[in-house]
C-alpha cells in the first residue's frame, strides 16, 4: 500500500490503528527553519463522515479533549475538517499501559511492586481531580464524568509517567447525547455499581473504577473475578470484596484502609477524586515512595515493555494516541491475541442477475446476508480483489453456515403441511404446534418478506426475519437502546466477536449483558407478534428443524403471545376469522388439551368468557353483547375469537 496522503497540514507516517468508524494515524506537521512535531491523528472513516450522531459525538469529544490540559491527561492539540471527514490531533504517547503491564507481569508470575501501583493510583487520580473540577465558562462546574477507567486507558509512558487516555465516552452534566435513559458505558468488570444498575453517577464511580484497577494490579487478579458475565455484574452490584479480603493480610493496612473506602458501595461514602489523590500521596510520602515514575520506568525496562521500538506497532484492543512499544516474549504473546482491532473493509457484491452493489462496508454486507439477499454462492469482491462466492470470505463463515440465518429452500422440501396465510390464520396455526408440543419450524412468506419461527417442545426459541428493520440493530436503534453509530460501531467489529451483534455491544461497553438479554427477548418477541399481521402469503412447517442459534427465553409461554396477538389484531380481522363458524353451535370443552387458566388472561376477559352461556354461536353471542353494552363488542370479539380458534369453545361432541 502506497503513502497515506496527508490530512490537512499533518503528512501521515503511518497507520497506527483503525476501530469500527475511526482511524488513527501516526503523523507530523512540518513547520519553517525544519520544525517538526509527532502527533497520533484521529479521522472518522469517510464512509462514516455522514452519520450525524458519530459526528456529533466526535465533535463533543473535541470540545470536551479541548479543555483538558493536565501532564496526566493525553493532550488534543488540533481540531479540523478535510475533504469532508473530522480529524483530531493528539499527543502522541510512547510506551504501553497497565492492561499489557498486567499481562506481563502474570506471565513471570511476578507481583506489581506497590510503590508503582502507589504512583500510578496517584498520577490517575490527579488527572481525575482536574477533570472534575471543570467549569464552564461562567465558572459554574460541568459534571465530568469519564466513566471507563480500565487498564487499557491509563498510559504508561517510557519515562514512568501515566496518562490517563479515551474521553469519547465522558460525560458531563450539558451533554446528554449519548448518555441518557440509563445507558451504561464502560467495561465488564471496570464498572461502579451505580453504573451496573444503571442509576445517575457522578466523580466518585471513576474513584471506585480507579480502585479497582489498582486493586487488581495488587493482587494479580481481577477484583471481581471473571465467568459469567452477569455474576461479575451482581458482585460489581453488591461491591462484593472477597477476592480483596482474602488477600487481606499481605495489603499494608494503611492501603488496605485507602481502598475499602474507594470501593464503598454507596458513592456518597467514598472519597471525591481529589481526597483519594490527596490520601495516595500522603500514604507514598509517609512510606518514603518519592521516586515513583523512575521505578515504574525500570520496572517496563525489566518487563520488555519499553523497547523503544519505532517499527513495532502493537494497539492493545482500541483506539487511543498510544504508540505502543512493548516487546512481550514469545510466552506472554498469546494473551494479547486477537485485541488488535481490524480494519473496516470494503466489498462489492455481484447479484444472480448481473448487477453489482458496492462498494459497502462491513456492516451493510453482513445486513445483506442476514436479509437473504446475499447466498453462499453469491459472487462477492474484497477490497479490489476478484469476486469469489461467499463461503471464501471467514468473517461470513458465522452467517453463511448458521441454519436460521440463512435463507435456503430446502427445509420446505421437508414441509408436512401448508397453506394460504391470511387474516387471523395464523392464530390457530401456532395453537397447534404449541398445543401438540412440537418441534421444528414454522417458515412465512410473501412476495417481498421471509420469516421463519423455530420451536421446541411447542414454544417459540428464535424468530428470523428478512425485514431489514427487525433485525437486532434496528430494533436497537429504533427503541433507543443504542445509537446508530454505537451498532454500526459494533458491526464493524464482528469478526472480533465471531460474528455475534450482541457480544460486540457488550465488548464494547456500550450494552450491560444485563440489558442485552433484556433487549433480544424483547426483541424475539415483537418478531413474534408481527408475524400475526400478516394478512396475505403462505405458510409451511417442517418437524424437527432446529435453529441452533443461541436463544433467550421470552419470558412467558407461548400461549400468552397468542394472546398478546389476539389483544393487538384488528377488530375486521377476528371479524373475517370468525365469519366460517358464525351459525356454528359451540359448547365449552370438557377436557381442553389447553385450558383458560395457560393464556393467562386479564380479568376481564376471564368475566366476558365466563358470560358466555352455551350452546351459543358466535353470532347470537356478539349480537347480545352488543345489546348489553356496545362498549364491550370488541373484548367480545377477541375472547369469542381467542376461545374459538384455540379449542376452548367447540361443536358439541
């Protein structure tokens, strides 16, 4: 690849990491009499350059960076627009970080000295003290929050000096874009309590997310421990310290005092960014610790993490104005594979009739393939190389060969009924699968659309949809769970996260794996629920098909969604459903397979059913409701249906 060309005044040296809609280069502005400066040179990706909201963060976040002149916080010092696309210019940080310090330090199996946390803790909680202490121009305080403090993001320099990097997600009390609603940013495990239940912060949840990176640098362990996501969520919750108490007798008690009160669980108990920096130096100065950034300098030197390398380039899993020079051995490698970000690339598509689409990114090929347009034999090219079918390229390999994300005809093959959809058909349709506990899936099609609604053991598991706008991230979008730019974001770093939306959002810090699993049974059910709208198109059910996607239950039984559907269709609809039996004498079931009590129904639909005196038919019933209170005709109509199409009224025996 040739030289990158330059970007307003910076000539660019070279790529130094590129994320889901940014990249960051290293670069250098030239000045008269040979001055030169290095700086790490932040461009939004031109195919992103259009998208309002990535902007406006973007531009929050040069505002924001604008203000932050600390020797502890990485500097911004340029902020412009070129050929359309927003650049930022930072101060470009040569070293690594504590997430790599952490890493290699297991890997000799070797303890961070305290003094080195002492100084780090300290240097990160000055930069926070600053950060807070922020005002308007009136002189009224912003708020700021930053809100992911992690190991990756506070720097380590060569020198022994630290930086505390990545505002692109702080927060502050005027800016509410992007941090609104109970949204939760920041990393698994780097996490307050207040932010995992998802409640207002302030500048002490940064406190307890500084103590427990410096936690974990003291005990070589994660503070919360690792597993399921969700239990280091409730021990995040409930500010469960046991891994900390069990090393409570090698932790000087002065420090094991500084960060209990780091770690409270009420904020309004924990010390401001300021005290705990101003009790780090107290604690360093007693202790006789005054030459903190030197040992921290020997001690990377030591570690093969300042080789001052400037042909090594390693960005250890995000974008940020880190030059890394470290150097692990061949042991520690392993740990850091596969943080490296990939760059977004561009793909044409060539259709069965001849068209070609393209050039798209990432995210809009994997959109295609989940929407059905795209097969595993369709012809696809990548960054300029020739056209090969789809199966060629390993970051599809998760859509192309998964069973319910792919859209092939076989399975109607295997078909053992069909039929004609249309309005309020499909009620009795899944009433028997569901009542018949069967297993296998139910495919709905029209000219323009393709759904398929797998089950097990008679209740709905997973719901496919070719509808663009039912697809995870849409929903997403749509509900104001995330932002457009926070799902392309993820999107473009599937391959990271083996093809799966939802773990990219949680690896990024953007959803709680709490609010995920929230979000797609919510999800999987409104799919559900839109199937039984469709008032034109075919049907078919094949046995024993599975999706083999993982699944999230919905919460309720399958025959409370059909009585969500009933409650939600149109009145002409169950009108036009109930026409065929309308002189049609019915009589309650004596032993129905499914009984009233299973649809769980609102109490007054229990009191409409139990008003209706048998043999009745449908049409002597609606007429004499409709003479004791007109208001009450539609609950009839949706309880007579509901008892009809699902076997609790029927012919007498």
């Amino acid at each position: 690849m040739g030289p990158e060309a330059p970007i307003g005044p910076y000539r660019i040296d070279r790529r130094l990491a590129t994320g889901g809609m940014a990249e960051v280069f290293v670069a250098h502005r030239e000045g008269p009499h040979g001055f030169s400066k290095r700086v790490a040179l932040k461009r939004i990706l031109p195919q992103y350059a259009g998208d309002p909201d990535f902007v406006a963060m973007f531009i929050d976040e040069a505002k924001l960076a604008a203000r932050l002149e600390h020797p502890n916080v990485v500097q911004v010092f340029d902020f412009g627009e070129h050929s359309g696309s927003l650049f930022l210019a930072m101060e470009l940080v040569e070293g690594t970080n504590v997430n790599r310090l952490l890493r290699a330090a297991a890997v000799r199996d070797e303890v961070i000295p305290l003094d080195t946390v002492l100084h780090i803790g300290a240097e990160v909680a000055q930069a926070l003290a600053y950060a807070h202490r922020l005002t308007d121009p009136e002189g009224k305080p912003i708020g700021f929050v930053h809100r992911d403090v992690s190991p990756a993001n506070v720097l380590l320099t060569t020198t022994g000096h630290v930086k505390l990097s990545d505002f692109g997600i702080a927060k502050v009390a005027v800016q509410s874009r992007h941090t609104e609603d109970g949204h939760v940013r920041g990393k698994l495990g780097y996490m307050s309590p207040e932010q995992v239940l998802g409640k207002p912060i302030d500048g002490r949840s940064d406190v307890f997310t500084l103590t427990t990176v410096m936690a974990e640098m003291i005990l070589g362990e994660p503070l919360f421990g690792s597993g399921a996501e969700l239990d280091i969520l409730i021990r995040i919750r409930d500010a469960d310290l046991s891994v900390l108490e069990r090393s409570d007798r090698r932790i000087p008690k002065d420090v094991r005092k500084i960060l209990a009160r780091g770690l409270e669980r009420n904020a309004q108990h924990r010390p401001t960014a300021a005290a705990f920096a101003d009790a780090l130096g107290e604690i360093r100065r007693r202790r006789g610790m005054g030459h903190g950034a030197e040992r921290l300098a020997r001690l990377l030197q030591r570690l093969s993490l300042s080789a001052r390398d400037p042909d090594t380039v390693d960005v250890p899993g995000k974008i940020t104005a880190l030059l890394d020079t470290s150097s692990l051995s061949t042991d520690a490698e392993h740990l850091v594979q596969g943080l490296s970000p990939t760059s977004p690339e561009i793909y044409r598509v060539r259709l069965a009739d001849g068209r070609t689409l393209g050039p798209l990114s990432f995210p809009r090929l994997v959109q295609l393939v989940t929407s059905g347009r795209i097969r595993r034999d369709t012809a696809i090219s990548k960054e300029g190389a020739g056209f090969a079918a789809a199966t060629e390229l390993p970051e599809l390999t998760r859509f192309i060969t998964s069973p319910a994300l792919t859209w092939h005809l076989e399975e109607l093959v295997r078909a053992d009924r069909r039929g004609e959809l249309g309005a309020a058909r499909l009620v009795p349709i899944v009433f028997q699968i569901m009542r018949d506990r069967e297993t296998g899936v139910l495919h709905l099609w029209d000219e323009r659309r393709r759904k398929k609604i797998y089950f097990v053991d008679g209740e709905p598991e997973f719901v496919a949809s070719t509808d663009r706008s039912e697809l995870l991230g849409e929903y997403l979008v749509a509900h104001g769970i995330c932002l457009r730019m926070e799902v392309e974001m993820a999107l473009a770093l599937l391959p990271r996260y083996g093809g799966r939306l939802g773990d990219a959002l949680v690896g990024l810090g953007i959803l709680r794996p709490v609010e995920l699993f929230r979000a797609i049974t919510e999800q999987v059910r409104a799919r559900l629920i839109e199937a039984f709208r469709w008032k034109v198109g075919r049907w078919a059910f094949a046995r024993d098909v599975r999706s083999h996607e993982e699944t999230f239950p919905i919460g309720e039984s399958g025959f409370e969604v059909l009585r969500d559907a009933v409650a939600s269709a149109d009145l002409t609809e169950l009108e036009a459903g109930l026409s065929p039996d309308w002189e049609e004498a019915l009589v309650f079931a004596e032993h129905p397979r499914v009984r009233a009590e299973d649809f769980r129904l609102p109490a007054e639909w229990t009191r409409m059913l139990a008003s209706v005196e048998t043999p009745t038919t449908p049409g002597a019933f609606l007429t004499e409701v409709a003479t004791r209170s007109a208001d009450a005709l539609e609950l009839a109509y949706r309880v007579l249906f509901l008892a009809v199409r699902c076997d609790l009224l029927v012919p007498p025996p």
